[in-house]
C-alpha cells in the first residue's frame, strides 16, 4: 500500500510502507526540498515504489451451511417419497402404491390430451350406481386406477366411484392398504376440452378382506366385510390427494403433514415438486356455487350469496368463479383462496358430491393447508359413512370466508 506521509512542516517524501521481501516495480529519484536554500533543493533522495499482496481473510461461518437451489436442482415425486419414508412419515408399501396411482395419472393425462383424436370423447352408453351417465374415460380410466393398483401388490381394497362396491384384491403381497378414489372428476368437461380431475385418499391396511369365489355362500359376509373396512371417516386419513388436468398436470398430495404440489414436465416424464408447503390464504375474493340452483337453497345461503354480491370496502363485490370440477375449484382455492359450496337443495336432500371419493379427501387437503370444511353443521372429516356412494353437502375454503358463511347458517 502507497501511502504519502508528512515529515515536517518543511518538507515530505513519499515512501512504501511495505516490509519484507517485495518486488520492485520501478526507481524514482525524490529531491528533498529546502526553503533556505537558494536552489530550493538540498539533496537527493533514492526510493523505491514497492507492492505486497495482502490477504484479506474470508468472514467466520457459523451454523449449517446454506444449500443454494439452482434451476437445474428438480426434486421429483419418487426422490421425495423416499425422503418421506426416510423421515419415517410412509412406509415402503406406501410409497409403491403412491407411486402407482401417479403412474395412472400420468396414463390418463396422455388419453385426455389425445382423447378427440383418438376418439374418446362422448358417452360409453352405460350409467354408474349412482344413475350418471358414463362418459368413455370415466370407464377407461377406472380400468387404468384399478390396473395399477393391483399391480402394486400393497393394496387390500380398492373403492372406486365407478363400481358398484368396494373390490378385494386378491394380488396383494403386503400392504393391505385400503384406496378409495374417484377417476374422473368433472369427466363432462372432457368433450370440450376444459378442466378435469382425480381424487384419491388411503386409509390404513385393516383386516384383510380377501373373497374366495368358490365359496358362495360366504361372498355377500366378505363383501359387506369389505363395505365396513371401507366406510370410515375422513379423520383416519392417512394420504389425500388429486391430479389436475388442464394447461399443466399437477399432481397435490399431502401425507397429514402439509400439501404439496408436483407438475408434470413432459421433457422427462416425471412430477416435480413446484409448490412446498401449501398454506390457503385467510381469506380471499372468490366464491365458486352453481348459482343455477339459487333458487332452490334455503333462505339462508341465499343470504350469504346476496352479501358476496355486494360491493365491499373496496367497492367491488366477490368474484364468482364455477369451473365445474372440483378438483379446478380446489387447486385455486389452496393458491388464491376464497370459499366454494355445494349444498343440499330441493331435490337433493343431501348434496351432490360423494363423502368418500370427493369430499373426505379434498377436506383432508384443505384442512392440512389451514382451511376449513364443513357439511354446514358439522366437520367434513368427522361424518362416518353408512354407505360406500354416501353423498353429503359440502363448503369450504379459507377460514375467514367459512367462519363468514357459519354466522349466516346458525
């Protein structure tokens, strides 16, 4: 470092303060000044201008080191399973059914996709037990749920919205798991190429419920068995989750330890996580009924719905927003909030969707991000089935939007 330094009042000279063996850049001759001197100039003096390279030390770290995420560090759902079952969150057999219900979803995203070309749009020409008429992929993609769950080997039942009673799989190895799902929701949407989904949910392996087809006498007691092992409350949940179809494939799931969301990257084929740690705002602007039916709810949700309409603080009124499939209403509900509804009316008594394939697991979900869901008397999970295709009014969302819509339904 060159530094100039005051001798004298009378006179200066610039010298390194360098010590030590250094490199020379170049000589320079100073003359010292003498104000008494007639030339002004005494003597001469001989320095050099000399550098050293100091090394500034890096400041202490402490703690645990900061792992940075680039944009080429992806986690994919099989690499977070694994952690799970690491952490000590699902079991090995969990993990292999999970990942078989992500491999249908995959399948029936690529028929969706492809579904008018491939003509697989429009009715199969069959109606469900619950009398709906069935669209081409609500029966293919059952096939494709059911397929894969039994090639896991870990699962015990399967219920599915589509079949009349809960099935016993009879190629289970371990596991024993017990899956309810619902393969196409919002399947009306498929012809005209808007928002569909899945809805699945797992309970804990119980006792196994195996029919022996040679046996007929004992087939109606093991599959009523089956029936009470499925009907259990949303509260015994172990896993919930649901596959979005639409601009992107977004695979949700929560494990009773917050929501996570995984998106389809058709480069490679795989989920990857996309959103960590799903909160639900407080509350939000958006409410999502099928106003159609306004006229047959009761007095009091039509109260509710004429105050959303009304313009706030800010001068706006609620957005409404029906997409027609739960799955689309749920996603945006968990990232924007706001409030959705499907209550009882006139002519039906007890709501539209199904407890065990929609309602249980989306409350499940919806609870774990910090919303709320309810029947409109009571939580959504504690309601304990009496029949497989049970079905049960439903409102949930972000907490203030409920809390709101309970003062208006007491």
């Amino acid at each position: 470092m060159v530094q100039a330094i005051s001798t004298s009042s009378c006179c200066s000279i610039l010298f390194s303060k360098s010590h030590g063996s250094t490199s020379p850049l170049s000589p320079h001759t100073l003359l010292r000044f003498n104000p008494y001197s007639p030339q002004g100039f005494t003597h001469r003096v001989s320095t050099r201008v000399q550098c050293k390279a100091v090394e500034i030390p890096l400041p202490a770290t402490t703690g645990t080191p900061v792992q940075r995420r680039t944009q080429f560090a992806l986690e994919n759902l099989t690499s977070w399973l694994l952690k799970q079952e690491l952490a000590g969150n699902i079991d090995a057999e969990l993990t292999i059914v999970l990942s078989s219900i992500s491999l249908a979803c995959k399948q029936i995203a690529s028929l969706l996709q492809r579904s008018s070309i491939i003509n697989l749009t429009g009715g199969q020409g069959t109606i469900n037990v619950q009398g709906e008429d069935q669209k081409k992929l609500d029966v293919i993609s059952n096939e494709l749920f059911c397929n894969c769950l039994r090639s896991s080997g870990r699962t015990g039942i399967i219920a599915s919205e589509e079949e009349d009673v809960p099935v016993a799989v009879e190629e289970t190895y371990s596991g024993n798991y017990i899956v309810v799902f619902d393969p196409i929701d919002g399947s009306a949407n498929i012809d005209t190429a808007l928002t569909t989904g899945s809805i699945f949910g797992i309970y804990g392996p119980d006792q196994q419920c195996l029919i022996d087809l040679d046996d007929i006498s004992t087939l109606d007691q093991a599959r009523e068995k089956c029936i009470i092992n499925v009907c259990q409350p949303g509260k015994n949940l172990l896993v919930a989750g649901y596959c979005l179809y639409s601009s992107s494939v977004v695979f949700t799931i929560s494990l009773g330890k917050g929501v996570f969301a995984f998106t389809l990257d058709p480069t490679y084929g795989e989920f990857v996580l996309t959103h960590e740690n799903i909160k639900i705002p407080e509350a939000g602007k958006i409410y999502s009924f099928n106003e159609g039916n306004y006229d047959l709810w009761d007095e009091k949700l039509k109260s509710y719905l004429d105050h959303l309409r009304q313009p706030g603080s800010n001068g706006k009124p609620y957005s409404g927003r029906y997409i027609g499939c739960l799955v689309g209403e749920i996603h945006r509900m968990l990232l924007r909030g706001g409030i959705y509804g499907n209550p009882k009316n006139k002519n039906s008594k007890n709501g539209n969707l199904r407890l065990l394939y929609e309602c249980a697991p989306m409350s499940f979900l919806i609870e774990q991000a910090g919303g709320i869901a309810i029947d409109g008397e009571q939580r959504i999970l504690d309601i304990i089935p009496e029949q497989v295709h049970q079905r049960t009014p439903i409102f949930l969302g972000s907490p203030d939007e409920v809390q709101k819509l309970q003062k208006y339904l007491s």
